[in-house]
C-alpha cells in the first residue's frame, strides 16, 4: 500500500544546468546518488525489484527526485547544499523534490530537519553522516581482516568440500583470508537454518576445518524471511507478519513466494534466538545478515509496533543469540535504522560478472551498480560501520576486471575474495594477494 500525506518543506533555487540533487536509497541494495535536473535517476523494473531492491511503500511520481532519510540539492552555483533530513535513525521519511517555475519544491511523508551545507556535496554527505552517527554509532571501528566468501564461486550449490578445498589454496597461493564465509546454500530451506542442505555435507565439520586453521567461521542467514517451501511455513503459520489475504509478501525468490517471521511473537522471537545460539555454538562467529529489508515491511504483527521498531527488535534478537563479541554484517538492509546495531554493512548492490545489469537496473547485480553505489557512499564508512563493497571477483571470465579491483582499491572498507582460488590467472592471484587488506579505521 503506497504511503501517503506528503507535505511541501521547504524550496531552493538553483542553476539548472549545473545542479545535482543527490537521492538516498532505502537499503544497501537500492540505487544512490546524485543526479543533474534533466536526469533520470534509476526506477525499479519492476514490482518484485521494487518490492526487493527499493523501499515499497513510496514509489515515485514521474519527474520527481526522492530519498529515503536524506535529499540534498547543490545548486551547481557554488553556494552552500541544501540538506533535507530524517530527524534520526529511528524515524525515515521519505523526501520528494520536483521542479516548478524555476525551483525545486521539497514534500515529505514525515517530520524532516532542514539546514544549509558550507563546501560543496561531498562535505554535506560527511556532516550529515556525522550528525545521523551521534548516540547511535559507536565512536571507533577497528580494523576488519580480509575474508573469503563461498558465494560469487559456488552460489547456492557449495559444498563442505569447497570450503576445505578453498582452505588448503588460500594457504598454498597466500591469500590473506582470516575469516572464510559459509554463504547460502548451507541450509535446507529459507527459514530452516539449523537444517543443512542434504548435497552440502556437514555444516560442522565445515566450520571445525575453518578453525582448526586459526581462522574465524562465518555464516549466511536471511534472518526475517521463511519460505513458503520451508518446513518453518508449514508448521508455524502464527510466526508470520501478516497482510490483507494471508502472510505479507517478502517478494519472490529461489522459485518461491517469501513470508517474513514476526519477530514480535514469543515464540518466533524465542526460535530466532535459538537459530544464532545454535550456529554460535558450532564456532560460527562472523554472522552475515541478508535480505534484511524483509524486516522493515509493514503488516500486522503479534505487537502492534511499526515496522522500524520490528526491524531494530530483530536485529536485537540476533545479537542476543550470536553473542556480545559476534560480528554482525547487514545486507539488503535498511541503512539508517541498522545505525548503531551491526559492525558491517553492505554499501551497494550485489557484484557479478557481468558488467551491466541484466534488467537495466542498477539495484541488480551488476559490476556497475555496485560501483556506483558503493563509491557513492564511501562517505559512510567508519562513521556509522564498516562498509562492505561486495567481493573481489576477479577470475578471466569477469567483465572489466581491472575496473572493478580498482573500485575496491579505492574504498577503505572490507576486503573479500569470492573467486574459487583455483579459477584465478595469474594477474587475478596477484591482485588479490594486494587487495585483501584489513580495513580503514578512519572515515574518508
């Protein structure tokens, strides 16, 4: 159901061959940056992207500029950016800019701050992040070691037997890979994460040969969704969050419809404790948490508390089962609500081989929505978390390879190999022994 009671804030005038308007995105996977007056910027391709990729309440009107928390205008005529904001993490409204005789309108769905920015774009995005940080972010962010991740080499058919393999190469070819990354394909069903794969072997002697090498065990969870085809749908349909016939949709994927665990419920918020207690005790400590939009959709709840509330109890709740010292990684996440309750957070889109999206839009995966998202929000780095780019791909078959170590040169933040080690040329070996680096304790 689209949101609705936008109200016009405030106004500015600019040059409009010269001004940018810079849209902040909803989650790690929505699309963000700055965009001149006679642009487009980037629009779901569709309702299931939207519904995944986007924030789905507020879909934009034609020639409208919007962003999700934060909308900010350089006027393009050296005078000071114009910065409109959520008044906190815990509160996000959407924020339109349209164009009318010469200026640009701005309305919101919510109470929103408002101040003028000495120094250009970049020195507001900096502020801004700054001011978001206070009280909710942690004041310091040690450095992260390089990791390697099963995911962009095996996808969703790894096996223990990769992960042993990819063990004994990092130590032959001397990649730097301190925690090594069990992502999806483990488990034998979306929602059943304590129930493994039966192609996939065994989970503990998996996570037993990663620290046998002195190395730390991480591990993929889509903590909010459950599968229509998981046994969790089938034996607990009180569990969901609800919608007008049936479970709210979490969108369609892995040829099924998704559901999302109401973590507002005794129960469900008592198994998803467990589901982290249960992976902690096997030796899992890196905890990467994807497809976290999930937990942000509205609906009715065993609580009736709104979906940001939900989302933060959530994430809450894991960390009350992984532990005080575990890491914590988001993913397909709402940014400024996850503010202050993970350690890293992806920055962009999904990377893949290809270079351009396969649907043309830049929320997909793609070697070029991720850099462009990526690189613009470099800015939040070591303010609110540590960013995570995506991974180091670098095999022959990736398109515009060069380009995309380049781009993760460029970051300060974490530093991950996705390739099957044994797949790397020469050229992709060095380059990744250069790029897995811990991370920057310093904000850009």
């Amino acid at each position: 159901m689209p949101r609705t009671g936008f109200t016009d804030v405030g106004e500015t005038t600019c040059d409009p061959r010269r001004a940018r308007v810079f849209e902040h995105g909803w989650q790690s996977w929505s699309p963000t940056g700055a965009y001149p007056l006679d642009g487009t910027p980037p629009r779901p391709a569709g309702d299931n992207i939207h519904l995944i990729c986007y924030r789905p309440e507020t879909p934009v009107p034609a020639g409208t500029f919007q962003g999700e928390g934060l909308l900010a205008v350089d006027p393009g005529d050296g005078g000071p950016v114009a910065v409109w904001s959520a008044p906190d993490p815990l509160t996000v409204p959407s924020i339109r800019a349209r164009a009318e005789g010469g200026r640009l309108v701005v309305s919101a769905d919510g109470p929103v701050r408002h101040w003028l920015a000495e120094g250009g774009l970049d020195a507001a995005l900096r502020g801004w992040a700054d001011t978001m940080a206070e009280g909710h972010a942690p004041a310091a962010f040690p450095a992260v070691p390089p990791m390697w991740c099963s995911w962009y080499g095996y996808f969703d058919r790894v096996t223990e037997k990769d992960i042993v393999d990819n063990l004994d190469l990092a130590t032959r070819h001397g990649i730097d890979a301190d925690m090594f990354l069990i992502d999806d394909g483990y488990e034998a069903g979306i929602g059943d994460w304590l129930e493994i794969r039966p192609g996939f072997g065994s989970l503990e002697r998996a996570v037993d040969a990663v620290v046998g090498t002195g190395r730390r065990a991480g591990i993929w969870v889509a903590p909010y969704l459950v599968g229509h085809g998981s046994r969790l749908f089938r034996e607990h349909p009180d569990w969901l969050v609800g919608g007008q016939d049936g479970p709210v949709s979490a969108g369609r994927m892995w040829d099924q419809e998704l559901a999302v665990l109401d973590v507002t419920h005794p129960d469900a918020a008592a198994h998803l404790v467990g589901v982290f207690e249960g992976l902690a005790r096997l030796g899992v400590t890196h905890f990467k948490l994807d497809y976290c939009y999930a937990g942000a959709l509205a609906g009715a709840r065993h609580e009736d508390v709104d979906p940001i509330t939900a989302y933060r109890r959530g994430l809450e709740l894991v960390r009350a089962g992984a532990g005080p010292d575990a890491t914590l990684h988001g993913c397909g996440a709402p940014l400024l609500p996850s503010i202050g309750l993970v350690d890293i957070m992806r920055v962009s889109p999904d990377m893949a081989p290809n270079l351009m999206p396969r649907s043309g839009d830049i929320s997909q995966p793609s070697q070029l929505g991720a850099r462009l998202t990526g690189a613009a929000r470099e800015f939040l780095h070591a303010r609110w978390w540590v960013n995570d780019p995506d991974c180091v791909i670098l095999r022959p078959e990736v398109e515009a390879r060069e380009e995309w170590a380049a781009h993760i040169a460029a970051t300060g933040g974490l530093r991950g190999s996705s390739d099957p080690i044994a797949a790397l040329d020469e050229w992709g070996l060095r380059t990744t022994r250069e790029l897995m680096v811990p991370t920057a304790t310093e904000p850009s």
